[in-house]
C-alpha cells in the first residue's frame, strides 16, 4: 500500500470544498484504490495513495493534492465514498467544474485500477 511519504506531496489543502462524489465499490476494487498508484515516467502525472481510510489524488509533478475522498463499510458489503473535497486554490488547480471532477477521478480509477464506477 502506497503512502504519502512513497512521493514528494506538499501539505493538504487548506482551500477545499465539497466535491459532492458518491461511488460505491466491492472490496476487491476499493482494495486495489486503497493500494494507490505510483506513475512509472512523466507521462503518468497522478500520484495515489491512501491514509486512514482517505484516499488521495496528487499531481505528480508538483505534489498538489488535488482530489480525495473517504471510504467507509457498507451493509451491503464493499465500501462507499462518505466524503469527498476537490482543491480550490487556483494556483494549485483550476477546476472545470464539478461534473468534469468527478469524471476525471473515475477515469483515473479506471485508467490506473481497471475499475468501473458504479455511481
């Protein structure tokens, strides 16, 4: 399981709201989102990993956390999104808005853990 420490990051964002992402996902696929990704080259420009029970998006290049949302249980087994925030410095990221967040996020899912979103 990747950590933070496993990449240069820069400290959370103070400027953050409410990102509004629901997902859910089986244990097997949070499994591998809570393994994290570590990009291969400089092509790969996300960083992600997870700490107690969060898991984050980093801008690879410059350690800007820009995405992340918590997991928690479910009673119907697996583990559901319960929080998330997007980062609202704009010297850090500008966001094309909310809709296209959440599609960037679960197209790194899909694109670094072969996962589909079942939100």
């Amino acid at each position: 399981m990747l950590k933070r420490s496993d990449w240069k990051t820069e400290p959370l964002p103070r400027e953050k709201e409410d990102l509004g992402y629901e997902n859910f996902f089986w244990d097997s696929d949070a499994e591998k989102i809570m393994a994290g990704h570590k990009p291969a080259d400089m092509d790969d420009k996300w960083f992600i990993y997870s700490e107690d029970g969060w898991v984050y998006f980093v801008r690879s290049w410059t350690g800007h956390h820009i995405f992340g949302f918590q997991l928690a249980g479910s009673p119907a087994g697996g583990s559901r999104v319960v929080a998330s925030w997007v980062n609202t410095n704009t010297k850090q990221y500008r966001s094309p808005g909310r809709e296209m967040d959440i599609k960037i996020i679960n197209n790194l899912i899909k694109s670094r853990f072969g996962v589909e979103s079942h939100a």
